[in-house]
C-alpha cells in the first residue's frame, strides 16, 4: 500500500477518496498555490501568536522564517492557528486551559494533512502543551520557541520579568517603596516581547526540551529579539522536512532516558518547579512513570550550575552570551545518557561534541563550584505531604528549611484574599502559612498561588521569608521556602484538609520530611468528619470535562482519558 503523504494525507471522507483530494485541491488553489506546491511534503506550523501574548510578540517573523526553511528544503509550509496561552491573561490561570491547547494542537496535527510539524511555544503552558500534543499525536515534530526577554533597568537597578516583579512587589506591600515608583516599575519590566528574562517555567521547559532532543541545538536561549532566533526557526522549517522523509516521531525520542537527561536539567540549571507537573504529563502520554523518589536521589548527585535568578544573580540574555545550553551539557555529560536520539537524526552524545568551543564566562558554573549542592528540587514525605510535596530548596532561606512552628491556614484563595493583609490576622513571623483547596479541583485548575504573599504587617516590618506550604503550584520567577504540589489536594481530602489554625507542623527538608504533629487518632477523627469545601459542580462544558477528569500533580494534572495506562516504564 503506498504511503499517503502531504495533500493525500487524511483525506475528508464522503465516500469516494479520489473526489476528497479533488475538492480538496480546489478549495486549496483558492490561497492561490500552484500544482508544483500541492505536489510536494505538507509542513504544519502550529502559529500561537495572540493579542494577548507578548510573550508570542515576535511569533510571526518566527513563523515566517519557518516557511522560508521548509520551502527551502522543497516543501509546501501550511501555518495553522491554535489557542495560545499567557501566564497573566488567562482566566482563572493558564494550567486550567493547558490540556484544552493540548487537546486543540493534538487534533490539527491529526486532522490537517501534514507530515510534520513545527511548533511554535514560549510562554509557560505552551509548550508542554505542545509537547503533550506531539506525544500523542506521534507524527514527527520538532519544537521551536519564542525565545526570552531582554532584561532592563529601573533607575541603577538592573530589572526582568518576573523575579524582580515579585521583588519589587513585596517592596511595594511593605511600605519602602511608593505608588509612583511601583507603576515606574511596571513600564520598564518586560522591555521587549518574549518569555519571562530568568529561569521561569518558560526558559526551564525550553531548557529541558532541548535536553530531551525535541528541539534542535542552541534553540533554548536565544533571545527573542536576535537575528539567531530567526535563523534557529529557519534550520527548524528545514529539519522538518528531512524528518518527515525518516519518519522520525516524537515516541523515537521522548524516551524514559531522554526525561531523564529533561529532569537533570532541570536540577542544574535550578529550573521551575512547573517543571515536574510538565514534564509528567508529557511522559504520561507515552505510558512513562515520573518515579519522584529517583528523582529526589538525582538530585544528590547534580548539584545546581546556573547563577540565575531567582535562585542567583544573571539573567537569561546573560546565560545565551556564556553559551546557552552548551556549557551546561558539557558540564554534565558524565551524567547524561548520550545515546538517545534527537530531532537530528544524532544522538545527544553526538551533538554535545560537536558543540562550538567554550569561552571563558561566569553564569554556568563547573561541577567541582556550583552555585548549590544537595538537589535544587526535594521530593517530600510525611504525614502532611500525603503522596508527596516538593520544594525548590535553592530558592528557599536556609535557616527554614528545618522549621516546627505553628500553623495558620488559610481555606481557599478567597480566604487568603480576604485575611493576608487584615491587620488583626494572628500572625507571628515564626508560623508557617497554610493555603489548602488550591489544588487542581481546588482552584480549580492549580493555580501558581503559593507563593503566599508575607502577611502585610509582617511583610512592614522586614519580614521576607516564611514556610509556605500548599496544594497549588507557583512561578519559576518566584523564591522563598515554599513547599508545592502537596497530593492528593485538600479538596479531594488529601492531607491539607485536616490542618487545622494551631497546630504544629514540622518542615525537616534534609531528611525530606514535612508532618503534621497531631495525634493519630484525632487526625483519624477529623477524616472522618470532613466533607468536600462548599462548591457547585460545574453542569456544561470544558468546566464540568475538567473537574470530572482532572489527575493529581504526580501525574501531570493531565485528563485521565488522554494518559496511557498502565505505566510501561518509569524514569528516571
């Protein structure tokens, strides 16, 4: 039987398959292409540019440097649009419509005739969306991004989106700076389109997308605003096509070695915690385990390399001029697996020796020097964290990460709205913070909201880190000590849901602890009077499909009817 490719692929049905392709191609002449075009392998662009994404500001000259290189190559490009999310413009949070964008790019990839294709992301929930899509769909991809910000100035001050947003924020709650310097703040920044200027959930899923081999080499870090981004998105439209030729599919390279190699990336460069919650809901798609304890030992063993913010000093324009992603794969080459293959066609071993020499530079650090040993990731047990809670430790404080202290809990996000800031809030700077009902039901949607913000009157007297612990996940731009992703969430009666204002909660990150000092047999009472927070059930839509299928963090708060199960495999 002879392969379909381009215009014959998945062709429409009404009975009659030589008919589909003739009124096809009649409809098609209409965007004024030529035989010769519609003769030749059809490229997919998967274009998310918005009004509402800055983030994916220069999202058309991408796309149109990726028609230039599949054209090039001798294909016809086909550039389709799919919903596109930003962090900041999305009701009630962007990980609420991320497996919507899945869903969406998952079916243009196998309802629309192509036999690749590129996908253009950048901002947080893209592209693991995109990638979750890609798994699925399982025809050959490759993943390009929109590349990060450049950083700007306030005054002296150099200044990126977000960790200075939330610096200057807090600065703005406690009273040392005024009203007319936090709205100067604001304009100056995000000085250019692109993703967030440090390593947020975007440059870190960039950062292990390319560790992954989905990506070609060098793509992670060039800014939004170079040249390089162009022709980086230019060699992509090419590559493309040659990967249709091979049949190359995303199943021959997400593999349980490659998450791997994504997730010790991700400790070294002392990535976005979102990076877990991704990362499996891209592994889930191909029946991959994210084993957490594994994870947690790698962490032992890679230590944190990239002086970044939020967890060190320089920016991602700066990690783009010291090499990108090449120093940080030498430097961990000894603990890579080198064979897995990569959208070249090579493998990753191949690829990091032919990487463009070195230079002397300050950002990414050598194994023998890191910025922070011991994991910049910690995988939680206990009583409290339930299945698990982590911690980004090399944002944390370090006299808190071994804390007893009593609790203030805060029910939902409205709760926390309504209570933070009250001055008569019984607070003391000792307590750890609470927020239970954030979850994936919870929010719903898991929302970034654990960064809790420091209670106002503690926040004016010079207070700038607490144990903040939750059931919702926050930014990669954020810092502080603040445990995530405690599962199952309380509103489902996981482990948050028994807390209660007063009681003694021990965080013990060395031993990788998190309990909650309360009886047995009081917190067996306290299950057994729990009922499920006040809430409607939504009754239409993607609402009521979200909160009937929706899985907890550990399994990438994905739908349960789009992972493959049973497991197959685990990693790392």
């Amino acid at each position: 039987m002879t392969k379909r490719t381009g215009m014959r692929r998945g062709l429409t049905r009404y009975g009659d398959e030589e008919f589909s392709l003739y009124l096809r191609k009649a409809f098609i002449k209409a965007m004024g292409y030529s035989d010769d075009a519609l003769s030749r392998p059809v490229i997919g662009i998967a274009n998310t540019f918005s009004e509402f994404n800055a983030c994916h500001g220069n999202a058309p000259k991408i796309v149109e440097a990726v028609k230039r290189g599949v054209m090039l190559a001798g294909g016809l490009p086909m550039e389709f649009p799919t919903i596109s999310l930003h962090e900041s413009f999305a009701y009630p949070t962007s990980m609420y419509l991320r497996n919507l964008m899945a869903m969406d790019t998952e079916e243009m990839m196998l309802g629309l005739p192509m036999d690749a294709c590129v996908l253009i992301g950048g901002c947080d929930k893209t592209v693991p969306a995109q990638l979750m899509a890609a798994a699925s769909a399982d025809i050959p991809a490759i993943q390009v991004v929109t590349g990060p910000m450049l950083s700007g100035t306030h005054g002296e001050q150099r200044v990126g989106a977000c960790t200075d947003c939330r610096r200057f924020w807090g600065d703005y709650r406690a009273g040392r700076i005024d009203e007319v310097e936090i709205n100067q703040v604001e304009s100056r920044l995000v000085p250019t389109a692109g993703t967030c200027g440090v390593m947020g959930t975007a440059s870190t899923m960039a950062c292990m997308t390319e560790a992954m081999g989905m990506m070609l080499p060098g793509g992670a870090t060039i800014p939004t605003v170079y040249a390089d981004r162009q022709r980086h998105a230019e060699a992509a439209g090419a590559r493309a096509m040659m990967m249709a030729k091979e049949g190359l599919r995303p199943s021959d390279i997400i593999t349980p070695k490659s998450i791997a190699n994504a997730l010790r990336v991700l400790l070294a460069i002392g990535g976005s915690t979102n990076g877990v919650v991704h990362i499996a809901a891209v592994a889930g798609r191909l029946g991959i385990e994210i084993d957490m304890e594994a994870f947690d030992r790698m962490g032992e063993e890679t230590p944190v390399l990239v002086d970044l913010k939020p967890t060190g000093q320089f920016y991602m324009d700066d990690l783009h001029r010291a090499g990108g992603m090449a120093p940080i794969l030498r430097e961990l080459k000894p603990l890579l697996n080198l064979d897995c293959i990569t959208v070249t066609g090579r493998t990753l071993g191949e690829e990091i020796d032919a990487l463009p020499a070195g230079h002397k530079q300050n950002v990414v650090r050598p194994l023998s020097d890191p910025i922070h040993s011991g994991g910049g990731i910690a995988f939680l047990k206990g009583n409290l964290a339930g299945d698990g809670a982590i911690i980004k430790q090399s944002a944390c404080s370090g006299e808190l990460l071994t804390h007893t202290a009593r609790a203030v809990v805060f029910d939902s996000l409205e709760d926390l709205a309504l209570r933070i800031d009250d001055p008569d809030l019984d607070v003391v700077a000792d307590d750890i913070l609470i927020l239970r009902n954030s979850g994936p039901k919870g929010a719903p949607g898991m929302p970034e909201a654990g960064y809790i913000p420091i209670p106002k009157k503690l926040a004016a007297q010079g207070v700038k880190d607490m144990v903040r612990i939750s059931d919702c996940r926050m930014s990669g731009t954020a810092f502080g000590t603040i445990v995530l992703h405690a599962s199952p969430e309380a509103a489902v009666g996981g482990p948050l849901s028994l807390v209660e204002t007063g009681d003694t909660v021990r965080l013990d990150v060395p031993n990788r602890l998190l309990e909650l000092e309360v009886a047995a047999g009081e917190l067996e009472r306290r299950r057994a009077a729990w009922t499920p927070p006040p809430g409607t059930q939504p009754e239409r839509g993607y609402a009521k499909l979200f909160m009937e299928h929706i899985l907890q963090a550990g399994e990438g708060v994905d739908f349960d009817f789009l992972v493959k199960r049973p497991y197959t495999a685990k990693t790392p």
